[in-house]
C-alpha cells in the first residue's frame, strides 16, 4: 500500500491531479493508494478534497485499489464517509488515530464501536 499524505499532498501543491500521476507510478509495485491527510493524528477527513483525490487517482490508475482514512471513529464515521457514498462504496477505510488512548495503546472499546458503526454504514 502506497500512503498519499500530508507531506505528498503538498508536494503537489495540492493538485489532485499531480498526486494521481505520482501514484501511477506505483502501479504494478503496490496495489492500494491511501489517501490520508491525517497520517494518525485524528484530523478529520475532508470529504471534497478526499473525493477530488480519488476521482484524479481512479481515473489515472484505475487498477489501484483505494483506501481512505483521517480522523474515523464510531462518533463520526457515518458523518464523514456518507458524502463519499454511493459513488465510492468499495473504497477502504482506515482508521487509527481516534482508536488510541492517551497512551497511544489501542482502545479495544473504541475499535470494536468503530468497526460495528462502519459496518452498519457500508451495508
């Protein structure tokens, strides 16, 4: 899996486009691109930019598979993927961030609730 983030965004100054073709550029060495502005850090997830994203990288390469992540947890998965659906239902989700305690250990409760609230959204 190849990781679009933050530092890859502004590399291409933001320009969809320019990302996508980067990411072309793995295509046959990875088979997922994430896109995710937060890299862990729980920002929430831009649902026009991530979709400008996705739309610029489906149609540059079109045999990556998509991965989206930034900021999901059971409070506001449905929140933040719905303006993604239906268009992009197969694309994967990715969530880390929001799932951690204060001790950066993962919240077995918060994973379990995110996992059950994005379950019931994407079916």
């Amino acid at each position: 899996m190849l990781q679009a983030g933050r530092e890859a965004m502004a590399s291409v100054d933001g320009d969809p486009s320019l990302l996508a073709q980067r990411c072309a550029e793995y295509a046959g060495i990875v088979t997922d691109v994430l896109v995710d502005a937060s890299e862990g850090l729980g920002i929430p997830l831009d649902a026009g930019r991530t979709v400008r994203y996705l739309e610029a990288i489906a149609a540059t390469a079109p045999d990556l598979g998509l991965v989206v992540a930034g900021g999901l947890s059971a409070a506001n998965v449905a929140d933040l993927l719905s303006p993604l659906l239906p268009k992009w239902a197969s694309v994967s989700i990715d969530a880390e961030g929001r799932l951690r305690d204060e001790d950066d250990r993962l919240d077995l409760g918060a994973a379990t609730d995110y996992l059950e609230a994005a379950v019931q959204l994407l079916s």
